[in-house]
C-alpha cells in the first residue's frame, strides 16, 4: 500500500521524535526511498544513507499506518541499497563476518565466555571514559557484563494488592497471591506436539540458560523438544545490515536443518530472531529451490509466549519478585505479540508486574545501533533506562537477548542492581520451586 504523507507514524517513531527532523520520521525516508527508485536521489548520497542508516529498524511506525505500509520490508530493500553503495562500518563489517560462519561464531562466543567469567567486562566498561572514541568497547563490555547470570535482587518483594499488567489493566487472577501449582493442568509427555527451539548465535553463546529454560518449560507444557543439529544464526542481523546475500546464505541452512526435524513448531525465545523466521518466505521469494520450505517454516514459527499463553499454560510457584515488563520491538511491532509474555509472567503467583512508561518503545539496541549510534542510541537507551528505574521494580522482564543485554548494559553504567531477565526464565524458576522438574 502507499504511503498517503498522512502523518500519522511520525509520533510513533523515536528518532523523528527526539530529532525532529522530517528526514528522520517514516514518512521522510519513505521519501528518500521513492526518490532513490525514481533515480532522482543517488544512493551513495549522503541524505540516503545518513537518514536510512539513523533508522532504527524498530518498526513502531507500521501498527499505527492507516494504509498498511509495510515499511520494515521496504527498509530491508533500502539497506540492502545503502550495504551496496557504501561500506559498512569496520565495526558492523566484523560483526557480520563474524556471524556468518559458525566457526568464527563459536570462537568470539567462547573468548566472550571466558572475558565474561572473569569478570573483567564489568570492570573495564567502568572504567573506559565516556566519549566517543571509546564508546563501541565501553558499551560492548557492559553489554557482555549484563548477559551474566545474575541474582534477582532481593526477592523479598511481596504483593501489595492486586497485580497489575504493563498497560495498567489486572493480570490473570493467575498473579493472585497464594495461588500454587496445585490448580495448574498436568500434561502427558509431548501431547501438544513437537518442537524444535532455534538455538541462535549469540542466544546458544551467551544466553544458553535461556534455551534451556525454554526447553523446561516447554516440556513441563506438554510438548515434546527435538534437537536439531545443522541450525546457526538466523540472519536478522545481516538482513538489517542490508547484507541480503549472507543473510539468505544463513537463512537456507536453518530452512533445511528445521524443516528435515518435521516438528509441529519451531519455538524462538528471541525477538529479533523470531521475526527473521516468520519472514523467511519473503527472504527466500526468488528461490525455487526453498521457497515453499521457507514459508513453511515460516508459519510454524512461534514465540515461545505464543507456545505457552492460554488457558492450558500451567501455573508455578509463587516468586515474589517485582517486575516490569519491556516490550521488545521485534516482538510486539513486527510480529504483534503483546498479551502472550504478560500471560507468561501472569502464571508465576505473587510476581508483581509493574508498568513501565512508553513499554513499547524501542531500547535503542536495534542490533549494533547502540554501538554505532553513541548519541541517538544513548539518548533512546538512557529514556528507557530511566524509565525501568522509575518502576521500583527489580528486574526488567524482555523477550529479547539485545534487549537484555542494551538496556542491562544500561543499567550497569548507572551503578543500578537492576537485572534484565528472559520471561521464560522467570517461568522456569517458579516451576522449579514447584517441583515440576524433580525427578525428570
Ligand atoms: S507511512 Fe503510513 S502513517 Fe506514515 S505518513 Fe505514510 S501513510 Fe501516513
Ligand atoms: S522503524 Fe522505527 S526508527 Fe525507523 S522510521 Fe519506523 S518508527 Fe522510525
């Protein structure tokens, strides 16, 4: 559908915001693209790439478009555009070459493990001034620092009064305090299908508690988890980057290790991955070979909220902890999945959840942008670190490992004990105070 110049997405978008610059609203780059396609603009122009590279690739615009513009399909052309007219930055440059082999992969992951257990990420970030030269290190240790493992605070917090979810409204009664894992339904083993979980690049290096929590609860729901070998980074990194050619590279090999596993459904427990799956269909269109594969795959993709939300998604015990809940981009905008974690963290009794202001808005993560964008990206992190701090709560429940790890990052440089937390792992600890995993 075209764009109708309505305005409408302009409020929406969180660098038109804080710029005000028509060049920097949807609208202005849906501009910039038609000038470009009708040869009137070149795509080496500094207008072109400054203004499309400044996107976040949020998506924020696309629900609030009274035409249905599908701008995260057009801004995919658009880098892809910008990635062949200019070089990537050297540090995007690495990050994609790094994450297109599995080898390379697997080896910045363990050196990252080992800079991690020692402690030294934290440290270092610290330390590091601020300024721009050294931006990219200070923030890239802090957000290696923030995937650690940590504590949930005190986990004295105790329920005053009726829990609440993120839009102000009650949760499920759920949440109510006092309710335990008695009233919950028991599953036979795999009666709801089969499914594969994407194990991810930087979500299997950093992040492999999360898989496995995934893997728990899942079971404890009932389905039945096959493993399957030959899958690898999902490619939403190189799509964003506009670097199509690996990222369809990267795209076939997960079409065909997932599609020979035949499960009911492929689980994704992070965001930006998720949405890169659901769009595989329309990454692989021109491939013959993998097109039908693709879109298959496609729609048995689920977030794992998706796979637990509902009536049969079994309650825990309870964890008194408060939280507040994040929205993370690729979860709500591009793929529309807003109640599903609020049900997750509605299963967990005696968890608070406390809303947290613009929820829904971007982190400034958005990939690499908080590395490469220090001032715009620091601006939208430090606008959604302070708005987490304004909660009281004690950790920062989101569904996705950038999110985790930008607004973690965050929260580390403020000398804050606030933690980022996966929902599912927040499930995965009260089933296991339930007891549901002795035994297994
Ligand atoms: S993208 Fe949609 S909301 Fe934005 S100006 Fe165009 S038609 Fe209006
Ligand atoms: S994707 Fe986000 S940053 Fe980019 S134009 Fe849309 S709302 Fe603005």
């Amino acid at each position: 559908m075209p764009c109708v110049h309505c305005g409408f997405c302009l409020p929406a978008c969180p660098t038109y915001v804080r710029l005000g610059d028509e060049n920097d609203s949807p609208r202005g780059r849906l501009y910039l693209m038609q000038a470009v396609v009708e040869g009137r603009l070149s795509p080496e122009s500094d207008a072109f790439q400054t203004h499309i590279d400044r996107c976040l690739g949020c998506r924020a615009c696309e629900p609030v478009c009274p035409s249905g513009v599908e701008y995260g399909v057009l801004l995919e052309a658009a880098r892809e555009t910008v990635y062949r007219a200019r070089k990537a930055p050297a540090v995007v440059a690495m990050l994609l070459a790094v994450f297109s082999s599995r080898a390379l992969t697997n080896w910045s992951m363990r050196v990252a493990r080992v800079v991690r257990a020692l402690g030294l990420g934290g440290l270092v970030a610290r330390r590091i001034p601020r300024n721009r030269l050294f931006h990219p290190i200070r923030f890239g240790l802090a957000m290696l620092e923030a995937s650690r493992e940590r504590q949930f605070g005190s986990e004295t917090a105790t329920s005053s009064g009726a829990p609440i979810a993120s839009d102000g409204g009650a949760l499920d009664a759920a949440t109510s305090e006092g309710e335990t894992s008695e009233s919950a339904p028991a599953w036979r083993a795999g009666e709801r299908g089969r499914v594969a979980i994407l194990r991810g690049c930087v979500q299997a290096g950093l992040f492999a508690r999360v898989n496995d929590a995934t893997e728990r609860v899942l079971r404890a729901n009932g389905y039945e988890v096959i493993e399957v070998s030959g899958q690898g980074c999902c490619g939403a990194l190189h799509t964003h980057a506009g670097d199509s050619m690996r990222a369809r590279k990267l795209a076939r090999a997960n079409v065909k290790a997932l599609a020979a596993a035949e499960v009911d459904f492929v689980a994704v427990n992070a965001a930006g991955c998720g949405a890169a799956l659901k769009e595989y269909g329309h990454l692989l269109e021109a491939d013959e070979e993998y097109r039908h594969t693709a879109e298959a795959l496609a729609a048995s993709t689920r977030d794992i909220s998706e796979l637990l939300a509902g009536d049969s998604l079994r309650v825990g015990a309870p964890l008194p902890v408060r939280v507040t809940y994040d929205a993370a981009c690729h979860l709500c905008h591009a793929q529309g999945v807003r109640q599903e974690p609020l049900a997750v963290l509605g299963a967990i009794p005696q968890l608070v959840v406390l809303p947290l202001q613009d929820a829904e808005e971007c982190c400034g993560g958005a990939g690499t942008y908080g590395i490469t964008h220090p001032e715009l990206g620091g601006d939208i992190g430090a606008d959604k670190v302070s708005a987490v701090l304004a909660t009281g709560a004690e950790i920062v429940a989101t569904g996705n490992p950038g999110c985790m790890m930008q607004i973690g990052a965050g929260l580390l440089l403020e000398g804050s004990d606030v933690v980022a937390r996966h929902p599912v792992e927040l499930l995965d600890e009260s089933y296991r105070r339930a007891g549901f995993y002795d035994g297994s």
